[in-house]
C-alpha cells in the first residue's frame, strides 16, 4: 500500500469518527443551549474551553515528542511507552494545582470555582490518554484511538443529557463529562496493553529528565496553539461575560470541524512521512509539497460555503444565537491558512526544525491576545471572531517563511493563487444563485470551483495516479 494510500485508510478512521463525534457535540451542545440559555451555556463552555486550554499545558508537547521517538526506536517501545506515561503524570499533577491555586487565591468567592475543581480533575487524566495517543500513533492504530474516543464523547453526551432532562445543574453535567474522560482513560490503557506494548518502568530517573528538556520546542509550541485558539474566548469572558461567550462558542463548535480535519490530516501523514524523511530526504520533501498543494485546493472552496450557509443553518437553532452567523463567517476564512498549517507543522517536526515552529506559534499567540484586547471591548463576540482570523494570518505568514528557509525552498502560500482565482468565479456564482435557491446556489459554486481550477491547471488528472504512487 502506497503511503498515500494508507493515509487514506487512516483518515478515514479518524474522519469517520471525528463526524460521528461531532454529530454528538453538536446534539448535545444545541440541547444545552436550548435548556440553559446563553448566560448559562455561557458559563459551561467557559469551563470546558478552560480544561482544554490546561489539558494542552499539561502535555507539554510530549504526545508529538512521544510519537517521534517511538517511530525512530520502536526496539524500546516499552521503556519509552513508560517514561512518556511518568512524565505525563507527573507534570500533570503540579500543573493541576497550580491552576486551582491560582483561581483560590485571586478569586476565592469565583462563582464556577466547583465546575472548575472538576475540571482540574478531568484534565490531570488527560495524562494517561495523551499517553495512549502517542503509542497510537506511532504504530498507526488509528481506529483504536478514534473509535476509543468517539466512545468517550457518546458516553458524555448520553449522561450530559440525561443530566439535563432530570434538571440537574451544570455541576452534573461538568460530573459527567469527568465520568466519561474516565471510561475513556480505563479502556485506552487496555488496548494499548493487549494491542501494542506493555509499560516498562525500568529506566533510569536521566531518562525521563532527558525527555522533559527535549520536550521543551513541543511544549511552548502545544502551549501557543491552544492560547492562540481560544485566549480570545478567554478574554470575551472578562470583557463582556458569559452570553457573549455562548454566542461565540456556539459558532466556534460549527468552525472545529476545520480545526479536527487539520488535526487528522497532520496526525495521519505524520508516521508515513516520518519514516520516508529518515530514508529518503527528496521522497520525503516531494511528499511534503504534494500535501500542500492538496490543502491549498480544500479551504477557499470551503470557506465560501460556509459564508454563504451559515446564516440560514443557524435560523434552525434555539433562539438567542442569531449572533453566531456573522462570528461564524469571520471564523471560516481561517479555513485555508488552518489547513495548510496541519502540513507545515509535520515539515518543520520531522525535520527536527520545531524550535522555529515554536517562533511561528508564539507570535501567532501574542498576535491573537493582541488584537482581543484591541477589538473584544468594541465589538464583543465579533472582535473576538476578527482577532482570531488576524492572529492566524500573522501566525502562517510566519510559519510558511520558516519552512521556506529551513526545510523546502519552496513558497506554499504561491500555491493560493489559483485556488483564489476559482474562488472567485464560486463567489460571483453563487451571489447571483442565492437569489433563487441558497442551497443549489453553494452545489453550483462547488462544481464551479472544481471546474475552473483544473481550467486553470491548478490541479491535473494526472497528478491523482502520482500521488497514490509516491
């Protein structure tokens, strides 16, 4: 099976049940929504947003790391299965209490200090399920990690909606979302076990020192991405509360599906890649191009339909969240420059470049807060929306120099030209087709596209056979 072609049958694992669990989210999120109204739905995805963005610190990059190592040593796959599990507990635990120590200090009477002490939990056994990510990947059992994590959000949804229809509080529900990361953790650790390797603790205390320091690029870089992704939220929340922040989450929850497809995208090509850079440096770089071309092709086309729709699927959600279409368009054009980071982000890491990376995502980072502080007090949920686009831009534009520097000497974002130029001709069509039908018109902008970036030599047909024979 080519590499391509196992990618594949990879992301369609993933794919598949990354939409399953999203049909889930989305089920029980517009349910919430509908039950709690905005303040309170506000104050829910607040918390959650919040275990996400310490659940990211806690990792300190040592899934990514992890993988690599695994790749490049799979003779020691137990010892390094055992030191990537120490190491994730243990900076998991004083991480945990420093964030409880913070909130109790600074703000001892805050209001969701509970649903935040759960969370603090649910996060420290993120540990243990990071750990089985990074053994998952690196033998590419990809169907163990997306079908074990499908079963995690199916056994949530199910117990946050119960919860809901007895009319419990939010606490229950923050209760059970802990129950679930639970089952989760418990049946990762036994696939991993039975399917891959067992845990070997005998190494020496150097070589899980050796692995924190070595850590380090993952770990700024993890760190930047999630505070790039949601530090806007986080001060919408100070700025303006919690209604705003239900508003924008609702639209956001809509956008993570181009934020998951990056994910799987990079998290599919990783292993393959891996192994091609350490035998053939051109296969590898060759393959790398390819990819980015393919992701050059996917976000404009997609960033248009979701403009032209998001209005009109909103109007079928509970009322209060009308707001969200117009946050949701803003977010979409971030599509193009997110698809196209999920290629570099494997370039600069393969090729052992990731401090760079670390340059890219911190600048993206401080860029995000930035323009949220700038734009949040004017324009709320929509500066927050605006911030985000912008901080991405600043982020890839940066990124993309770095690997044109460090790594291919080619410019991915030249690759923008053509696709830009079909979606124009997709915007002009379905402007003028929305008119009689809002849904036929995105149909007749998609073939559109498709049509005019083969007429402009975007893309060949015979560049299909080549690729599933690299």
């Amino acid at each position: 099976m080519s590499p391509f072609k196992k990618v594949l049958v990879n992301s369609g694992y993933l794919l598949g049940f990354r939409i399953l669990s999203r049909l889930l989210s989305v089920i029980f999120l517009v349910y919430a929504a509908s039950r709690l109204g905005p303040q309170l739905f506000g104050a829910l995805s607040f918390v959650l947003v919040t275990v996400e963005l310490l659940g990211s610190i806690s990792d300190l990059g040592i899934t990514r790391y992890g993988s690599r190592e695994l790749i490049r040593n799979s003779g020691q796959r137990p010892a390094l299965a055992g030191q990537i599990l120490v190491l994730q507990v243990l900076t998991s635990v004083p991480l945990a209490a420093a964030g409880l120590a913070a909130v109790l200090i600074f703000n001892p009477g805050y209001p969701k200090l509970q649903l935040l002490m759960i969370g603090m939990a649910s996060f420290f056994l993120y540990s243990v399920i990071n750990t089985t990510e990074a053994i998952f990947t690196s033998v590419q059992r990809f169907f163990y990690s997306a079908s074990l994590a499908f079963f995690g959000r199916l056994v949530y949804t199910l117990a946050g909606i119960s919860a809901l229809l007895a009319g419990f509080s939010v606490v229950v529900v923050m209760w059970a979302f802990f129950a679930a990361i639970v089952f989760e953790m418990v049946l990762r650790i036994i696939m991993v076990i039975v399917k891959v390797t067992r845990f070997s603790f005998h190494f020496p205390a150097s070589g899980v020192w050796r692995m924190l320091v070595l850590t380090m690029p993952f770990a700024v870089a993890g760190i930047a991405n999630i505070i790039a992704l949601r530090i806007n939220v986080v001060i919408l929340e100070f700025i303006k509360g919690d209604a705003q922040v239900g508003i924008y989450n609702m639209a956001f929850t809509l956008f993570t599906p181009f934020i998951w497809l990056s994910y799987i995208i990079g998290l599919a090509t990783f292993p393959a890649l891996t192994e091609t850079y350490m035998k053939n440096r051109q296969s590898a770089k060759r393959q790398f191009w390819q990819w980015y071309r393919i992701m050059s092709l996917v976000g404009i086309p997609a960033a248009v339909a979701v403009s032209l729709l998001a209005k009109p699927v909103l109007l079928h959600f509970p009322s209060g969240y009308s707001d969200s279409a117009a946050v949701l368009i803003i977010l979409s054009w971030q599509a193009p420059l997110v698809l196209l980071t999920s290629v570099s982000y494997n370039v600069l890491q393969i090729a052992d470049r990731e401090h760079y990376l670390v340059i890219s995502l911190v600048l993206g980072a401080i860029a995000t807060a930035a323009f949220s502080f700038l734009l949040v007090p004017f324009w709320g949920e929509i500066g927050a929306a605006f911030a985000a686009l912008l901080g991405t831009a600043v982020k890839q534009m940066h990124i993309q120099h770095e690997v044109y520097h460090r790594v291919l000497k080619q410019r991915a974002l030249q690759l923008f030209v053509r696709p830009a130029i079909a979606g124009v001709v997709m915007i002009a069509l379905t402007v003028l087709m929305a008119m009689a039908n809002i849904w036929l018109a995105a149909v007749v902008g998609m073939v559109a596209y498709t049509i005019t970036i083969f007429a402009t030599g975007a893309v060949r047909f015979s560049e299909f056979k080549m690729l599933t024979h690299i």
